[in-house]
C-alpha cells in the first residue's frame, strides 16, 4: 500500500508551487545599485514589482505622459532597465506594473472620457503606453506582467479594447499577464479568463479596532477569503494580490488603501498585526498565488528616516521582522 501511495504523494509535492513573495520598490531619483538590491533581500523577496508610471492631468484627459525627462529615473525606461537587471543579477524575479498616477492622486478607477472621440484617444494613448514596456518586458525576460491597476470605469465601458490589447500584448510578449483590480471591483473585471492570475489590491477593511486584535482580524478574514477562494475556483486560475499593506498608524485597517492622516497617530504595531493576520489567513491557501507588498523605499529616501512614520513601509518597522519571517519559508 505504501509503494502504491508514493507516486501520487510525490506528484503532489511535484506540483505544488512556490509563493510568489513580493515586495514594490519604488521608482527612486536617481540610480540605484547592488547595495539597495542587498537591502531589499533582506526581506527575502522573489519577486519585486517595477513600477513605471505614466501620468493623466484629471479624470477627464486622454493623455498619458510617460517615460519623460521630468520623471524619476527608476520610473523611465533607462532605470526600469537597470533596476530589472539589477534584481535578475539578484536572483530576484520582476513583474513590470505600468501604472497610471492622476494629478492630486484622484483615484484612477473613476477615470472616465466624456466623449467616444476623448475614448479613442485614451485608448490609443494607453495602448502606446502598455505595448511600449510589454516589449521591455520581453526583451528583459520578465516573468510577470501587469497591464493595468484600478480603472474601475475604464474596464467596464471598453472591454472590447481591454480583450484587443491583450491580444497585442501576447504578440508581443510571452510571459504571464496579470491586471490589478481595486478589492471592491477585481471580481467584476470583464477579462479576467483572459489572463494568466487573478489581481487584486487587497485593501479590505478587515477591523475598525485601533489596534487590532487576533480575533477581529481573523473575523474580518472571513468574508474576503471566501470571496477570493470562490472566484479562482469558479475561474479556475490562481490569485495574485497586485497590491497588499497597511500604514503604520491607528485603524490601519479600516480603510487600508487611505493613507494616513494628521489626525492618526503612529501604531506601528497595527500594521505588524495586520500582516501577520494576512499571512496567517491567506498565504497557506492553495489557490493564492502570492501577492506583492506596498512598498520598499530605495536607501536615498531613508536618510534621515523623517517622513516615514505612518507610510506603508515596513523598513525599520516593527513589521520588519513580520515580512522577513514569512518571506524566508520555503
């Protein structure tokens, strides 16, 4: 009965997959090297998530700017090339995120064209932006691409060019594809049997305590995590969360994707037991395929370590040591 049993034991430890365990880097002013890609392992990362972001004026602009000489070097196309060098050279896999950022930070899923000429215009403007890093995606050997993050209004009006671009993307690139749905709307996206993973922003409310306790976050779980685990099942493909984090501040997790405000105080321990109840709800699940954490500041922005206290990061963080001892599991 044993020897009968081994085959099918050894199959299954042969199929089950490493997590993906990412961390955003931020794309810094000027160029980075192996000292910040040393920095980084710290957190034993496999992945890390390049951002090279495009920029819209408001809500109501079909332009995309990006890859200009007014931007940071690690969100043009020299840094994004070196940085993806840099984190290979590091045994450190990529996936490449364009990702529009609006003027005053109005939140791109309300993005919407008053006119179908104003439509055209987004969409060749957005294609040009997406097939112009697909291409450095493949040229680079990137593993996973992700072609949009929370254009809520964008995916639901124009799913005829969202299914095109896709078509356009693979032609060129060979990789995995993926796209970042916000964690009100990811199970709405209108393409999603056209990609490799289910993204999600997983910025669920989870608990209202100031710092929250096991139980309320574990009780908080519940809905999203069967909501999630639903979804793959019915799909049949995995879950990537695009975007996972809290802030170091009071009822962190209320509102996870807000930053916070003046009016919060400093509670670093928030975040920590918010990741860990993350980790702890989620990671084991088999049809998560990982997520990416938000987000890892190059060493030029620490100096002098003001400014950070309440942000997303967890380098020097109470949840520091959280990330580093579920990221080092194999």
């Amino acid at each position: 009965m044993t020897l009968l049993l081994l085959p099918i034991f050894l199959l299954s430890c042969a199929q089950k997959t490493e997590k993906i365990n990412g961390i955003s880097l931020v794309g810094s002013r000027n160029p980075i090297d192996t000292m910040d890609v040393q920095d980084l392992k710290q957190f034993h990362p496999n992945y890390v998530a390049v951002i090279p972001y495009g920029f819209i004026r408001n809500l109501n602009d079909p332009q995309i700017r990006y890859n200009v000489e007014r931007q940071w070097w690690g969100e043009r196309e020299e840094g994004v090339k070196e940085t993806i060098d840099l984190m290979h050279d590091g045994s450190i896999e990529v996936m490449l995120k364009p990702h529009i950022w609006i003027w005053r930070g109005e939140y791109t899923g309300h993005m919407k064209m008053q006119s179908e000429e104003d439509w055209q215009k987004l969409e060749q403007s957005h294609r040009e932006y997406v097939l112009y890093y697909a291409q450095i995606a493949q040229e680079k050997n990137i593993e996973i691409y992700c072609i949009g993050t929370e254009l809520d209004a964008f995916v639901q009006e124009r799913p005829h060019y969202w299914r095109s671009l896709i078509q356009e993307v693979r032609s060129v690139y060979k990789g995995k594809l993926t796209y970042a749905g916000n964690w009100d709307t990811y199970d709405q996206v209108p393409f999603l049997d056209a990609l490799d993973y289910i993204g999600v922003d997983a910025y669920f409310p989870v608990s209202y305590e100031k710092t929250p306790t096991v139980e309320s976050i574990d009780t908080g779980w519940k809905k999203w995590k069967l909501e999630m685990g639903t979804l793959s099942r019915k799909r049949n493909k995995p879950i990537l969360l695009t975007e996972y984090g809290y802030t170091s501040a009071d009822y962190a997790g209320r509102e996870p994707w807000k930053s916070a405000t003046d009016s919060l105080q400093v509670n670093e321990r928030a975040q920590k037991m918010l990741l860990e109840g993350l980790y702890r709800n989620l990671w084991e699940e088999d049809w998560l395929a990982g997520g990416f954490l938000w987000k890892h500041f190059p060493g030029e922005f620490l100096e002098g370590d003001r400014g950070f206290e309440k942000l997303f990061n967890v380098q020097n963080k109470e949840a520091a040591q959280t990330v580093k001892n579920q990221y080092q599991k194999k």
